[in-house]
C-alpha cells in the first residue's frame, strides 16, 4: 500500500487537474508547471481535451516523497 500521509486530498491512484496540484504543491503558475515539465523536474500531464490536462495521482505521490530523486530517477528511464 502506498504512503496516504503525504497529502490528504491527493488520491492514491487516478488523475488529477490543476487545482489539486496547487493545493498539493503549492506551486501556483501553470507556466512554472509546464517549465518543470519540460526540464523533466515534474511529472508530464496528460491532455484529455484540448482545453484539460490531467497528471498521474501515482506519480504526483513520488514527486512530492523526493522530488529531486524523482528527476534523476525519470531522466535514468528516459535514457536509452
């Protein structure tokens, strides 16, 4: 079973929109977001309609325990 402690409003498994990832990382700039995306620092989001994105619950959940390590642990899988 995976950690729940991290965040209360954060579910276990599913996805999540971007109101939820405010709350859960503080981080209030979808550009900021997207920046860290791009380098890699973040978990990638999902489009579902062109007009809303999505992001893994899963995935959110191991940023937050070790944001760091899931930026190196997420380039190692990237590489070839």
């Amino acid at each position: 079973m995976q950690n729940t402690t991290i965040h209360p409003d954060l579910p276990v498994e599913g996805k999540v929109r971007f109101p939820t990832i405010k709350r859960v990382t503080g981080i209030m700039s979808r550009s900021t977001i997207w920046r860290y995306e791009q380098a890699g620092k973040f978990p990638k989001r999902t489009r579902i309609t062109p007009r809303m994105s999505v992001w893994d619950a899963g995935e959110l959940r191991e940023w937050l325990a070790d944001p760091t390590g899931w930026a190196t642990a997420a380039a190692s899988k990237a590489e070839p």
